[in-house]
C-alpha cells in the first residue's frame, strides 16, 4: 500500500485547518495553498470529499475558507485517508471475502496483520496528535508544514 499525494497532502491540509482550529477560526484555500506550496486547483480536488464527508466546513465570500467542523482529537488519520484514498487494505483479498484461495492461502495472515497494523496507527492517531507533533518540532517558526 502506497499512500498517494492526494492523501499526503489531505493530511497536511487537515493539519492546516486543526491548527487554524485552536484559533477557533477558518482558512482560505489559496491561504493553505501557498504554505503547503501545492496548487489551490489539486486542493480543491482534495477538499470537495472531505467537505461531503462532514469533515470541513465552508465558507463563502470575501472572508470565507474552510474550518473543521469536529475538533482535532476526534479525526483520525485513518478517516481522512479512507475518505481520500478508499481500502487501506495492502491486497485486494482482504476486501473481498469470496476468495476462493483463502482456505489454504499461506499468505492471507501476513496481508491481514499487515493490515491491523495499518489500521491500528491511523486509526489511533488523531489530528491533535499531529498538531502536538507539529508544536513539538516548530516551536514558534514558521516552517511549510
């Protein structure tokens, strides 16, 4: 499993938006844009499904952008990249419970472990950790997350 630029930068716009979050305030997508140094356009693709999700808010007009509607601590990374990417699952047969190798396929425990352990760091990691991990190594710089 390869996590795509899509989710990479996902994750980093939702860490935009928790840390404007404590500001209890909302961020223009051009604004996010420059700091992350990505395209307004690719962010756009990337911010319509977790707006669909109900995960982000918008807000329209001269003051407008984009706000989390849930704090921080209750958004997971898995969330995000589920939303953004689909099945974290490293092989398609964990997803399809039809296979007709897993009786005696020697492999489908390694895949599956591989996929709780997956599962088990997104799904324990929040935005609020991230923001904590981002405090931790910027302490009052301005650095491109």
């Amino acid at each position: 499993m390869k996590i795509s630029t899509k989710g990479r930068y996902g994750i980093r716009l939702m860490l935009c938006l928790a840390l404007q979050y404590e500001k209890s305030g909302h961020m223009p997508l051009k604004m996010i844009a420059q700091q992350q140094e990505v395209s307004e356009k690719y962010l756009e693709q990337i911010i319509n499904p977790l707006t669909k999700a109900g995960l982000v808010q918008s807000f329209r007009g001269a003051q407008g952008g984009y706000a989390l509607i849930q704090n921080p601590s209750e958004i997971t990374v898995g969330t995000i990249l589920r939303i953004l990417e689909g099945s974290l699952s490293p092989v398609d047969c964990l997803e399809h419970s039809n296979c007709k190798r897993a009786d005696f396929c020697a492999s489908l425990s390694l895949w599956q472990k591989i996929k709780t352990a997956i599962d088990d760091i997104v799904d324990n990691t929040t935005l609020a950790d991230l923001v904590a991990e981002y405090h931790s190594k910027n302490d009052n710089t301005n650095i491109v997350l």
